[in-house]
C-alpha cells in the first residue's frame, strides 16, 4: 500500500490529478455518493427550515394534542400539539450546527498544535505530545458531564467542551503528516530560500495534508454530534426553549409507550445523518488512500 | 516487560493526580453552594453545616484534607443525603455497574469477534457486507436510542422481556446488556477485521495454508492472537466509554448502578458525591488503560518500546 504522503507529494507534479483521481475513486462508492447526496438534502432542508417547515417553531395547539402523522402533520404532533417535522427541522440546526463548530474547534487546535510539534521535532516536540497523551488518558465524557453541570447548560461551553476533546487524535495525526512531509525535498527548497517555518508551514505543509484531515473531520462530526445527542438526552445539553435531535429523542423515548412516532422519527433523522456521515468519511478515507487509526 | 509495566505506570500518577486536582478546584467554582437550597437555611444552622462538612477552613486546606482521606480511601459525606458516606453510595452501585458491564463486554467480544473473523475470512464477499453493515447501523446507533426501541419491541409489543429493574424478575438483565454492548460489539467487529485482515495476508499464514491446516486452525491457532491486538488495546478505552454509557443505559432502564447515581448527583448538585464518583471512575479507567496496554505489549513485544502509544 503506497503512503498518502506519497500521493500528496505527486499533487504538486500534477495539482488535480490527486483529486480528480479521488473524485472518480468516490463515485465508484455507492454508499459513499448516496451518504453524500443524504447528507447535502439533510443539510439544506435543515438551514432552510424558517422556510420550508410547514409550521412555526413555536406554534402549538393544546387541543389537538399529540396526533398520530397525518396529512396534516407528515410526522405527527407531540403532546402540546406541536408539529414533529417542524421540531425535527429546528432540531437539526442545532445537532448539526454543534457538529460542525465543534469539529472546527477541534480542527483549528489540533492542525496548529500537531503541526508546530511535528515541525519544530526535538524536546519542544515530546513535551507537546506528552501533553497530548496525558489528556488522552483523562476519562473526558466525565468531565464534560461536569463542566456542564458546574458551569450551567451553555451552549458555547458545550462547542467548547467537546471541541476540546476532539482536537487530540487531529493533532496526533496532523504531527505524523507533518513529520514525514517536512523531510521532502520541496520543503527543504522553500527553507533554503529563507521562508520563515511559519510561512512554510502554511504554505508548504499543511495544504499536503488536507486529505487526511478531511477524512478525520468527515469521521469527527458525527462522533461530535452523538456526544451532544448523549448530553442532551441526560438533559445536560441543549436546553429548552432551544430543541437537538438528542433532546426530541428524550422527549420521545419518555411517551414512546402512547407515541411511538415521537421516537421514531427524530431517532431516524439522528441515525441517518450520522449514518451518511460516517459511509461518506469511510468512502473518502479508501478515496484518498488514508490509513485509518481510528480502524 | 516489568520496566514497561512500571514506566506505565509511573505515567498514570500525573494523570489521576490531575483529574482530582482539576475535579476538586471546579467543584469548588461551582456557582451556587450545596446548601443554598429552595428552603431559607437559618445563618446559624447554615454555619454549622458548613462546619461540619469543613468548608469554612481556605481552600488549600479543604483541598489537602480532601487529599489526605483520598490517601485513606475515604471520599467524605454526602451533601445530599446527610449520614450516608459517598463510600457506601459507591460500595452499592459498583456491583451492579460492574455486572453490567461485565455482560456487555462479554456480548460484544462474542460478536464482535466472530462478525470480525467472519468478514476477513471473505474479504468483499456477502459475508464480509453484511456484518460490516450490521456494524455501521451498531455505530451510528446511540444507545440512548436502540434502548427505547428495543424495550418498545420486545417489552411492550411482544412481552417477552421486562423493561426495567436488575435481578428483581428473570431476564431483566437482557435489554440493558444488548443496550450497553451493541456499539461495541461494532467496533471490535470493525476492528477484529482490519486485524485480522492484516495478519491473514502475512507469509507464515500462507505457509501454515501451504501446508493444509484448515481455515478454523489457521484462524484460531495462528491468526487469532496477532489479529486480535488492536481489539485488546481497544478494551481500555471501551472500558471508559461502557461506564459512560452506563448513565444513560441505567438511567433509561431504572438500574441502582454508579452511572444513576452519578446522574442524580449532578442534578442534585451533591458536590462530595459527584467529586468522589468522578475521582474513582478516573482512577478505574486509567487502571483499565494500563492493563489493556500491558495486555496488548505482552501479545505484541513490538509495542514495548512504544511507551508514549495510548490507543
């Protein structure tokens, strides 16, 4: 099996070779293009959903009550009378919203964190990692559980909170990248020119190890999502007024006895996407030819 | 071997240090104190409480003290329920989580393993798909979610198995055990594959198929012990992960294990409860880390002198 640094290293004979040859590897992934094709129709129907969601936010009829779906209410209603395709719309903002701010907190960190410690090599390099294997051993589902319980339920520390767990396996394998890419001529002809090692390292190095990232951050988002999903449904995630897929399923699994339809529908939207999520990172993994750990 | 074990282990100190230092100092930063509950506490009675349960001294000395019953293995009162220790809370908690978890792990192993074996036996087959699928679905499905479901289907709709408690009727100890164990049985399905795949393409498996052992004596007498490795570096973190999902898995099936009561102290805001849980769960899952690595350095010497390597 030939290294991605191998790959990566080829993009610059030919720039779009690597990715067209990506792109026709992914196409032939069934799974992988229909996780695409779910994922951008759940995407869009969720940031549409002031527009498309056939009913308001916030309206609810307590005579109705909760409903079996109908042609009415596609998915039913809940016990105040609210439309659960509406909820579910909403919810999805935020589900995903928190996966991918998230997973960009996570990102940001880690890229630079990985990136200096595998540049700069030597002590400053095992006291950084050191660092990393030290949180890597903390229990962190506990600590978020804390946090959320000393701090209040805060949207923003929740980003946080889970950002800063995920970082750690970027940075791990944004440093073995970086390692292995820094011994390749190119970088040695930009340090010859006397670039200073952060200009390298932006210009140089880490747009050659966009496709391993990529992988990781396709694979990090729907386990950023679950962890929300987990909070809430502890009901130590997302609060009301404001509604996840993890708090509808809570919600759900407490009436599911009378209301089925309550946890069928938001559990289904919570596993499809993360389902699309996970078959597209899988399919852009075997893609771009990236050796997982995580496998 | 005994200099990585006692490396290792050198290493998990700073670990369990930090986690109670950090535990201790936001619990203490948590705003509101134990007392500042819905009745008026008279100022007297609110002092003497305070004094008894020590948090009128500075908080260094809170926190040294604090470190000196740790030493002794004593984790202090419960706020929440006066004249019970968080100790005693523990000692009845424990066993149950403990059971649990024991019968998920086992579940998942059984699984994950055989589906693993299964599906690198025919790599790109239908007996590679279907397993793998079957995993995917075990992933992306929470547990918090394949729980209702599951008591909605065989609870409620068939009747076959009781829907909540532990050990008060026959077979209550089903659901929540596929519960816990289902997302893990995915991984090391998914793991166990990967593994095994690798070692089923090395030279000394062709010779031994050379030489006409069966695909059964290939498997379990040569392939299994290298092709299992990364599942047994794995059980560390399982570990951790099964007694995070105990919250939700004793929570949803009214189970009287460590993860309820960790869930009730955190909405009670029993502050010495959920100090004491968070200390000793820690310390549980960076033992379990150190064996897990242990076990797998001892299955593969190679990772011996990789002492850095946590996953």
């Amino acid at each position: 099996m030939s290294s991605p640094t191998h790959h990566l290293a080829e993009e610059d004979i030919e720039a779009s070779s690597l990715w067209r040859d990506a792109r026709l590897r992914l196409q032939k992934n069934h799974l992988a293009v229909v996780g695409a094709v779910a994922l951008v129709i759940v995407i869009l129907a969720v940031s549409l959903a002031p527009w498309i969601a056939p009913y308001e936010y916030d309206a609810q009829d307590l005579n109705l009550g909760a409903t079996a779906p109908s042609a009415a209410h596609w998915f039913g209603t809940d016990i105040f009378g609210r439309d659960l395709l509406t909820q579910i719309l909403y919810g999805g903002r935020i589900s995903l919203a928190v996966g991918f701010i998230a997973t960009a907190v996570a990102l940001i960190i880690g890229v630079s964190w990985g990136s200096v410690a595998g540049y700069c090599g030597g002590r400053i390099d095992a006291v950084m990692m050191r660092f990393v294997d030290v949180l890597y051993a903390l229990p962190f589902m506990i600590f978020i559980i804390l946090l959320m319980v000393v701090f209040g339920r805060n949207m923003i520390l929740l980003f946080l909170a889970i950002g800063a767990v995920e970082w750690l396996t970027m940075a791990r394998i944004m440093r073995t990248q970086v390692q292995s890419l820094k011994q390749k001529e190119f970088v040695e002809a930009a340090t010859s020119t006397g670039l200073s090692p952060l200009v390298i390292l932006y210009r140089h190095i880490i747009p050659n190890a966009v496709g391993p990232m990529i992988v990781y951050t396709t694979l990090t988002i729907p386990s950023v999502m679950l962890l929300e999903a987990f909070l809430s449904f502890l009901g130590l995630g997302i609060q009301p007024p404001a509604t996840s897929w993890g708090l509808l399923i809570s919600y759900g699994a407490e009436t599911m006895e009378e209301y089925p339809w309550l946890l069928i529908f938001p559990g289904a939207a919570l596993t499809l996407t993360l389902f699309s999520l996970n078959f597209l990172g899988d399919g852009l993994r075997d893609a771009l030819d990236v050796r997982g750990s995580k496998d | 071997m005994l200099k990585f074990i006692l490396l290792r282990m050198a290493q998990a100190i700073p670990v369990v240090l930090a986690v109670i230092t950090v535990t201790f100092f936001l619990v203490r930063a948590a705003p509101g104190g134990p007392f500042d509950s819905e009745k008026a506490v008279l100022p007297e009675v609110k002092k003497a409480l305070e004094a008894q349960y020590k948090l009128d001294v500075p908080l260094t000395d809170q926190y040294l003290g604090y470190l000196a019953d740790l030493a002794d293995g004593d984790l202090g009162p419960s706020f929440k329920y006066p004249g019970r220790s968080v100790n005693e809370i523990l000692a009845s908690g424990l066993p149950v989580t403990a059971e649990l978890g024991v019968y998920a792990l086992c579940f998942a192993l059984f699984i994950g393993v055989l589906a693993g074996i299964l599906a690198a036996l025919r790599p790109n087959t239908k007996q590679d798909y279907v397993p793998m699928t079957l995993a995917m679905i075990g992933i992306c499905m929470p547990s918090f979610l394949l729980g209702p479901i599951l008591i909605l289907v065989f609870g409620i709709y068939l009747e076959w198995l009781p829907i909540s408690g532990w050990g008060d009727l026959p077979g209550d100890k089903i659901l929540p055990s596929i519960t816990l164990g289902s997302a893990y049985a995915a991984y090391i399905a998914r793991l166990s594959r990967a593994g095994m795949l690798e070692i089923l393409s090395q030279d000394y498996i062709r010779t031994a198929r050379a030489k006409g052992a069966s695909d059964s004596r290939v498997v379990f007498k040569h392939a299994l012990r290298g092709g299992l490795i990364p599942v047994i570096a794995f059980l560390g973190p399982a570990f951790a992960g099964l007694l995070a999902g105990s919250f939700v898995v004793e929570t949803i099936f009214q189970i009287p294990g460590l993860g309820r009561f960790y869930v009730q102290a955190a909405f009670n805001r029993d502050y010495t409860m959920i100090l004491g849980t968070t200390v000793f769960l820690s310390v549980l899952i960076v033992i379990f880390n150190l064996i897990s690595d242990v076990l797998a350095a001892w299955m593969d010497p190679r990772l011996r002198t990789q002492f850095s390597k946590a996953k």
